[in-house]
C-alpha cells in the first residue's frame, strides 16, 4: 500500500503589516489623488519651475470631488472611470499652470490632446463596470467645462482671435450663473446625444486654434 503523503504549508509569518490596498471610493480616490499631486508636482516643476498653479488647482478640484463623493455616489469602488476622470483633472490643472509659465506650444497641445482623447475611457469604463452614476457622468461634465476654459484661455493668450473666444470655452458657467437666476434650469438634463457632439465639437475646435502652425486666416472662422 503507497504511503500517504502529507502537504507541508509554509509557516504563517506574524506581525508583517498587510501590504492591501485601502478599500472603499473615498481610500480609492484619496490613494488616486496622492498619486496624481505627485505626478503633477514634478512635472510642473520641471516644465515650469513653478508647481504652484497647477497643485492649487488640483487641490480646488479634489476638495469638491472630495465632498461630493460620500454622499453622491453609490458604489464600493472609486472604479477605474473615476481615476481616469481625475487624471483628467491633474491634466487641466497642469495646463492652468502653463497660462503664467512659458511653455512651448506643443506641449501645450499635446496635454490638452490626451485630456481631450481621454473623455470617451471614463464612460466606457464606468459602463463596461458596472459604475455608471450621477455624480460620475457630473465629474466628467465638469472636468470638460474646465478643460474647455482653460483651452480658450491659452487660444486668447495666443492673441490668432480676440476675446469672443471666451464664449466657446465658458458655455458652461454661463448656464451655471444663469441658473442662479432662473431656477427652472436647474432641472436635471435628459440625456443628448446632440449635446455631447456639441461639447466634442467645442473642444476640438479649441485644439485646432492651439496648433503653432494654424494659419492666421483660418483661426476666426474655426472660432
């Protein structure tokens, strides 16, 4: 009769701290943000000599995603759509920082290319998840908004078109200050297809003014 064999386990080694990720949206997101502040850190700081800016700007948008977070969205995981959405953010501060710093224009326009390629990833992924939510599709709205004003700014600094270009960069906020006066408009929006294309429109069309070889004559019609 064969032997039984016997399985010899490995010791179980105490008091080694757990090397586990933090659980939960709020760890997730405050792990997600660290990150990207370091990131942004040292980045601005080589690019610009001056991280001031854009940290003070990711610190503006992390505080109100921060508060927003625990009592607006309902799920156990910050998601990867979300990480995304904030990256996004790190980026728009980062190009904040470049309206006071002397940076070459195609890094400008390289940054503001992938925020921009970046806005379709979060909502793909917060679908292909299971994490679609309110406050996920408003982070991603806002991130947009800011991103859109940041780009007109940077167009009108360039000096191709003057300032009606604000217009197309600040829509957003002018339905927000509008708002305030009109209450009926702060109903929830119905889902748009048209509006989405307008608001990729809008934000490609301020790429197109960023491009250093973009003819004088054509800025103001593409504006």
């Amino acid at each position: 009769m064969k032997p039984q064999q016997t399985r010899i386990l490995p010791p179980v080694l105490t008091g080694v701290p757990s090397l586990r990720m933090p659980r939960g949206p709020v760890a997730g997101f405050a792990v997600s943000a660290s990150f990207i502040a370091t990131l942004l850190a040292l980045s601005s700081w080589l690019v610009m000599q001056a991280p001031h800016v854009p940290l003070l700007a990711f610190a503006a948008a992390c505080c109100i995603v921060g508060a927003a977070l625990p009592r607006g969205y309902p799920h156990d995981t910050f998601g990867a759509c979300n990480h995304v959405t904030l990256a996004r953010a790190g980026l728009v501060a980062f190009l904040a920082g470049t309206l006071l710093a002397e940076v070459t224009a195609w890094l400008i326009l390289a940054v503001a290319s992938v925020a921009f390629a970046l806005d379709g990833v979060d909502g793909w992924l917060a679908r292909r998840q299971g994490l679609t939510s309110r406050f996920g599709a408003r982070f991603d709205m806002e991130v947009d908004a800011a991103l859109a004003a940041t780009l007109a700014l940077l167009v009108l600094q360039g000096g191709q078109v003057g300032a009606e270009i604000v217009v197309l960069g600040f829509t957003r906020y002018a339905f927000v200050l509008a708002a305030i006066a009109l209450p009926w408009l702060r109903r929830d929006l119905p889902g748009s297809f048209r509006r989405m294309a307008i608001c990729v429109v809008q934000i490609a069309a301020l790429l197109a003014l960023l491009v250093p070889v973009m003819p004088d004559a054509l800025a103001p019609a593409i504006s």
